[in-house]
C-alpha cells in the first residue's frame, strides 16, 4: 500500500503538510501571505480570486513563504510544487 499525504491543521492558523516521501512542508495563513497575494492577485473581490486554483495556489505557496522567511531559511518552492503538494492529498 503507498504512503499518502496528510494535511495537519494547527493553531494560529499554521499547516503541515505531510508528503509521502516524509518531507514536511510547513506554512501559515497569516497576513503577510495574504498581502502577498493581494499584491499578486489584486485588492478587488479577494474572496473570488481564492476560489479560483491559482488564487488557492498562489495562497498556499504564499504562506508555506511567510514560514521559511521567519525561519529565515531558503525558499525555492513554485507553483509546481504547491500542485503536487495538493496531488498527493488528494487533489481539488
């Protein structure tokens, strides 16, 4: 039987991610991500642009960013890897 991912929700508002492989990818929807998105995305019907799957994507990978900044550790994650992160829970 194959490994699955698991998602674990914190408090304050902070997620692990835990792939197959046994790495942890781990981030928070504070509100440094979501002025991250809003620059990105637009300041006009935010909750729209979350629904959409790159506005979702563009969040995730936003607040898994905000974690490695105020662990000041290196950030090289992309779009692509925020779509296989969500692949492997299971998809949208």
């Amino acid at each position: 039987m194959q490994a699955v991912a698991t998602l674990d929700l914190l408090p304050r508002k902070v997620f692990e991610i835990k792939l197959s492989d046994g790495s942890v990818i781990k981030g928070q929807f504070s509100t440094w991500a979501l002025r991250r998105f809003c620059d990105k995305n637009g300041n006009e019907d935010v909750g729209k642009n979350l629904q959409t799957v790159g506005g979702f994507l563009d969040y995730l990978l936003f607040s898994v960013e905000y974690v490695s900044r105020k662990e000041k550790a290196p950030f090289s994650y992309t779009d692509v890897n925020a779509s296989e992160w969500v692949d492997e829970l299971g998809g949208l």
